[in-house]
C-alpha cells in the first residue's frame, strides 16, 4: 500500500532480526495482557485462566512462530517510534506488540519492522485465537471496506504523523562537528546557520500539522458512518412490522456479552433520553435547522412520539424484572457462558437497546450541527471586527 513516497505493508511472518532493536516485550505477557482486554465484558481472567493461557500460546509458539509484523518504509527522515509504538497500543488494542527494529538507510528508504500478534476473541471452544482479519472485523465492526487496506491505511497516516522527512542527515552532520570539536578541542560554530534551523522547525512543525489535520479529518469521517449506522439501525428496527406471537414465554439462550450489552443500554436509557431533550431544546434555540437528514430526523420525531417519559421512567424497573427472571450460567471460561431468559424480555431489551442507539445517534447529529452552528458564528464575528 502506497501513500505519497512511504510504505507500509501487513505480512504473515515474523520479522528478519535487523541492525537496533528499539525495543522488545515478553511473548506471553503481551498475550496475557490483550486477553484481558478482550475478556473484560465477562469479568476479570483469574489465576487458572491465566495459566491456561500461558499454556497454551507456549505449546502453540513452541510448534511455530505464529506472530505478523509490520513493516514501514519511509523516506530518510525521522521517525519518533515511541510515539508512534504508543500509537500501536492505542489504536489496535487486539495486536500483541512484541518488537521494534530499525537499520540505517538503504537504497532511499529507512525501514522500521514491527512485530505483533493479532488476538481475536471467539464464542466457541478456547476463547482467543490469533486470525488478522478476525481481529480487525472485531476491531473495526463499523468499517465496509476491505479491513486488510483499512488496517494498513490507519497504520501509515498512524506514522506519518509522527514522522519528520528530510532532517537525519542534517543532524547526523550536527552531531559530527560537535565530535570533532570536542576530539580536537577547538570551539567552532555550528556548521548548520540557526535561521536555517528555525526555518526547518516551522516547516516540520506545519507538515506536522498538516498531517494531524488529515488524520482527524478520515478519523471524524469514520465516526460520521458510525452515527449514521447507529441512527438508520435504530430507525429500521422501528419501522419493522410488529406480530404479536404466541411463543413469548419460551425461554430462549443468548451469549453473555449479548445479554450484558444489551442491558447496560437499557439501563441507561434515561438518562440518554434527558440528554436528548436538551440538546433539542439548545439547537431550537441556535435555530439549527439546516437541510441535512431532515427526513430521517423526522422519522426519529415519529419514533419518539410513540413512547412516552413514564415508560422512560419506567425502564429501570423493567430491567430489574428482567435480572429477576434472567438465569445466568457462568460456565467454565473455555466455553461459552451463556443466559436463558424468555423470549418477551429479549425482544424487550432488543427494543431498549434499538432506542438507545437511535437517540445517541441523533444526539451526535445535534452536537455536531451546533458546534457547525457556533464555529460559523465565531467566524462571522471576527470578520465583523
């Protein structure tokens, strides 16, 4: 995958050992340590949980090296790997990271190597396994593009953001005269004219800024899909058919995580709906109105008017009978924990969460058209002034 002059590409190998290691971090840790992260919506791992863990990834990279690794090429410049290791951790929390190495410059590029495993959590059988493209839909649900490209695509403008071209060779020239200065003890200025670096530290400072402005603007369009997704899902689920059916005290299983997402959306329901109101109250207000989704909000009116502040207030309630009546079989962790609860409170919590969901979306919508709203005011008062 190309980008301007940089590189980077995903393989399914570990990396070659190269000249500096930047940095290195224990295999099983690292594991054990994403696999808390991903067993976090059932509970915290316990002391058995943990061995079995380690036993297992041991015997598994016993056999065979199992880990990926990224590599960068970027054109002579300077990379802060640390920020940008931090990066890593921060923006793909399933991959364990293991090692960082660079070389000198060959051939025009500088490469960098970074060697990860990429964790997935799975329903059946043992519950973490290592498949790319697995952790990726797990870690990006909300992206419709090949997760493979999206994954590489973050990753680059992840290290483009923390990279400055074109100044390695000048500080490496720095650094020798100060040697030589020092070797023959004959104080000299500095080979490099200070305006020269003044100018070259507001040119990396503006590409930098630049690059920060780019990444944030792909990453509020990610965000952008995820409101709509969240607002068109709620909507379809309303405008779906409801049959009154005969089978609604059959008891039926859903996963665990299911049952907990589930839940934690209906329980905070409430206070999502107060949050609502005032942000309406606040963009009615500023006369937002605009043309955007006029039709869709329209349709979250028509939603809203069908459910009334009692029956938000009732809600806690409601969630309550439910717990009541839930049976939760927490099962040994190497299979799948499981609820039994009946079908009419399933579809009940569906329906909790669907709302849940439509008025966060709307909300986002809201907050966003009214910081619009404001920015545009700021700026027609400073040109006013």
């Amino acid at each position: 995958m190309k980008q301007s002059q940089n590189q980077l590409t995903l393989y399914p190998t570990p990396a070659p050992i190269m000249q500096e290691e930047l940095v290195t971090q224990p295999l099983l840790a690292e594991i054990e340590r994403v696999c808390e992260y991903l067993y976090a919506p059932h509970g915290t791992l316990n002391d058995e949980q943990r061995e079995k863990i380690y036993q297992y990834f041991e015997q598994l990279f016993r056999l065979m090296n199992s880990s990926y690794h990224v590599e960068l090429l970027l054109v002579p410049g300077t990379l802060n790997w640390k920020a940008f290791w931090q990066a890593l951790h921060q923006f793909f929390p399933q991959f364990a990271w293991l090692k960082a190495q660079t070389e000198e410059p060959k051939y025009g590029r500088q490469v960098y190597r970074f060697d990860f495993v990429p964790l997935v959590f799975r329903e059946e059988g043992f519950p973490f396994a290592i498949q790319l493209e697995d952790s990726l839909n797990q870690q990006f649900p909300t992206t419709n593009e090949n997760s493979m490209g999206r994954a590489e695509q973050l990753l680059l403008e992840l290290a483009e953001q923390h990279f400055s071209e074109g100044i390695v060779q000048e500080e490496k020239r720095a650094e020798e005269s100060i040697s030589t200065n020092q070797a023959t003890e004959q104080p000299q200025e500095s080979m490099v004219p200070a305006d020269r670096i003044q100018k070259e530290d507001v040119r990396q400072e503006s590409q930098s800024k630049a690059r920060l402005r780019a990444v944030n603007q792909k990453l509020e369009l990610v965000i952008e899909k995820l409101e709509l997704s969240m607002l068109y899902s709620g909507i379809q689920y309303f405008d779906q058919k409801s049959t009154e059916e005969s089978d609604w005290d059959r008891r039926i299983r859903i996963s665990l995580r299911e049952y907990t997402y589930l839940l934690q959306k209906a329980r905070f329901l409430e206070q999502m709906w107060h949050l609502n109101g005032e942000l309406i109250n606040k963009s009615e207000k500023m006369t937002v109105t605009g043309n955007k989704l006029v039709y869709e909000r329209d349709q979250v009116k028509q939603i809203k008017a069908n459910l009334s502040a009692r029956d938000i207030h009732f809600v806690l309630y409601e969630c309550q009978v439910i717990e009541s009546r839930a049976k939760v079989h927490a099962r040994p962790w190497f299979r799948k924990p499981f609820v039994k609860l009946m079908k009419m409170d399933y579809d009940n919590l569906l329906s909790k969460a669907a709302y849940f969901d439509l008025l966060q979306g709307e909300n986002s919508l809201i907050e966003r058209m009214v910081r619009e709203q404001q920015d545009t005011s700021v700026e027609e008062a400073q040109e006013v002034g």
